[in-house]
C-alpha cells in the first residue's frame, strides 16, 4: 500500500492528522495497522477479450491539483504493442483505493473493473452496477474480482464490520448479488484488516486469503462448501496486503511482507478442506525497508518473480527490486531494476507485474511522487529492462 517503512510508527490522532492526501492516508492505515492498497497502486493484466489481445491497467492522475481514474489499454497487433492509450472512467472508478480488474468469464470474456467509492459503495464497470447493492455493510478498502472454480464471477470485499463478503455476478437482469454463504461464522474470532485477494486454485477449489490481525486467514471453497483457518506467519506481518500464485511448479504460495523482509508461505495441497497438509515458510529476500505489497508473477523464463519497492527513509533512494527463482528452484536472487533520483522522486503504492505474453516480456507498472506512471518491460533485442513514463 505504499506510506511509511515497516517498523515505523506513529500516534493516530497527534502525529497522524486527517487529512485527503493519499500519501496521508496510506501512513494513517499504518499507524492503525490496517493492510491495505491505496489508489497510488496500479493494477493491471493481460488477456485476449472482446477487443483482441492487449494489457490492461488502472491508475489514478493528478490534473490541476484533482485526482482522476483512468483506464490504460495497451492493444497488440501486427506483432507488436501499439502503445498504451487511456480512458478517463473517474465517474465510475473513483476510490482512495486500488481497484481490481479481471475478465469476466462470459462469450468472449469480458474486460471488467471494480472500486470503492468514498462511501463504502463498490461500483463495478462496464454495466454499472452497485457490487454492494444487496451487501448488509459497506466495503472498506480495495475489492477482488475474480471467476471462481465453479465458473461463478465474484468481487470479494472487506466489510466495516470486519468481516469479509462475496458477491456474485447473477446478470444484467439482477446484477450482484451478496453470497448467502457470507460471512462464515468461523472468521468469528478472526476479524478481517486488510484487502481480501480471492483466487481460483484450481478446478476442485478456491480461495480468499486476507490480514487477520498480525495473520494471514484463509477461506477455501471446495464440494465441501466453505472452509477457513488461520496461518500463523513466522513474523509479524508489515501492514501490505499478501499476493497468491499459482507456481509452475504446481504448488500454490502467499507471498508476504514482513518486518524482516520478503517471504513465501508455500502450501501444495488441493482441494485438502480439512487442511490436514500443513504449508511451509522461509524468508526469501531479507529487507527491513520493503514499503509495499508484493507482486509475484510466472515471468518470462518460467519461473517465479515477486517486485517490491524498497526505501530506506530517505537514506537511500526508492528502488524497485526483483526477487526470482528457476521454475524448479529454491535459490532466490534479488535484483535491482529502477532507482528514483533521490532529490526529486519517491516510488509510491504498490508495483503490478505480469508478464507480457503476445511478445513474452516481463513487464512492471508503478507509480511515483511526481504522480507518474512508469513501465519497465525487458526488451530482448537490448538483452535488460527499458524505463519508460506513461503519458495519458
């Protein structure tokens, strides 16, 4: 979520004054402990839709002092990208956080995006809809689009009350519909502080996987219905919301950040609802100065990348690091692949990577102070990572 290193502190109320600046309130959800992903974080992916294959992305812009949301399309054709070209959707997308953006699963599938508004109403485009219309609470911070295993389409969403909910896509007729399965009384003891990532684990089950406390929670849905259990991380977690990947080498990690850096809890079992497999964790870049949520990806070689933004308090430039292992491997390597220019440029929010397939190049999106969009993609015709500023 970006804002303030982990480790630091401040008193809410004193330190912390309310203020509409999201550089504000993403170090106000730190002094709270809350995990969450402020607008300044990108999303993006890339997929082939009613439009053809092209990447997609969400980012917030700063015009005359007013922030707006826009949709990037960065559409392929005649063997390469066209570059990217942005929609204004502020009337649609407008959040102090970040949105989500999946394709629903539908003939062809379709482009869909997602965000809470500032009063707690999730609004879902292109139809339109209140995600939230039929919700019992409000949502608080980002949602989670994502097509379930049974093939149903579903935003999952943290609620005021601390619990997490489910909607689901029932036609333009109906629109979305809160799950009645939602919420699970055994999340009782475990309320929900942070963004919910819902993920499809295979096809026999699926998952959401959110901040309980200073634990990642998990419900998983399999024939058996519902099932949830806490896992107890190995440090105290830094308040940046966890990421799920399904690895090549078949097995499903969470990646964290924690106070003592970069680590993966790996769980290889599927559907398992008794969840007698128990997973295992090991940190894998140590780094107290990680400010941001992870984004793991399968890269370009076929293995497995995860890019965090690091900053040492202004000790040290903001950085954009690369943490990669071999697809069968267990040896991680850290790279640096962007620095700020210490005196005028900070990298904020959280990174998106994904990997670009129409020319299969590693690609990451991230934003900085100066409210600019950046791309690194690898070029292998320059064998390394070229910058570019994306202008919209």
């Amino acid at each position: 979520m970006g804002g303030m290193p982990p480790g630091n502190t401040c008193n809410p109320g004193i330190d912390c004054a309310a203020e509409t600046d999201p550089f504000v309130l993403a170090m106000l959800d730190t002094c709270n402990g809350v995990t969450v992903s402020r607008a300044s974080s990108p999303v993006a992916l890339e997929g082939a839709g009613t439009q053809g294959t092209a990447d997609h992305a969400v980012v917030d812009k700063w015009v005359d002092g007013y922030r707006q949301v826009w949709e990037l399309d960065n559409n392929f054709s005649s063997g390469k990208f066209q570059g990217w070209t942005g929609t204004d959707q502020t009337n649609d997308l407008m959040s102090n956080y970040r949105a989500t953006i999946f394709f629903r699963d539908s003939n062809p599938s379709e482009l869909t995006m997602a965000a809470t508004d500032p009063t707690g109403t999730i609004w879902e485009f292109p139809d339109n809809f209140a995600v939230t219309a039929s919700s019992p609470v409000q949502a608080a911070g980002s949602p989670s689009g994502y097509v379930r295993h049974d093939g149903l389409n579903t935003v999952d969403f943290r609620g005021t009350d601390g619990n997490i909910y489910e909607a689901f896509w029932d036609g333009p007729q109906n629109g979305w519909l809160i799950s009645s399965q939602f919420p699970i009384s055994a999340q009782t003891n475990f309320p929900a502080n942070g963004d919910p990532m819902g993920f499809r684990r295979s096809s026999k089950s699926s998952s959401i996987i959110f901040a309980c406390n200073s634990q990642i929670c998990e419900e998983r849905l399999t024939s058996s219905g519902w099932g949830f259990r806490a896992l107890a991380t190995a440090v105290r977690m830094a308040p940046f919301v966890p990421a799920p990947l399904a690895t090549p080498d078949a097995k499903w990690v969470t990646f964290y950040v924690g106070e003592d850096g970069l680590r993966e809890i790996v769980d290889a079992c599927d559907p398992d609802p008794t969840f007698s497999c128990k997973p295992s964790e090991s940190l894998i870049y140590a780094s107290q100065n990680i400010v941001s949520a992870p984004a793991p990806y399968v890269d370009q070689n076929g293995g497995v990348s995860v890019v965090v933004i690091t900053d040492s308090n202004g000790a040290n430039p903001s950085q954009v690091v690369q943490v990669s292992r071999a697809k069968t491997g267990t040896s991680w390597t850290a790279s640096t692949l962007y620095t700020a220019s210490k005196s005028s440029e900070t990298l904020v929010g959280d990174p998106a990577a994904y990997l670009a397939t129409a020319i299969n190049a590693n690609t990451i999106l991230f934003r900085s102070s100066a409210f600019a969009t950046h791309e690194l993609q690898w070029s292998s015709s320059q064998n390394k990572y070229v910058s570019s500023t994306i202008s919209f």
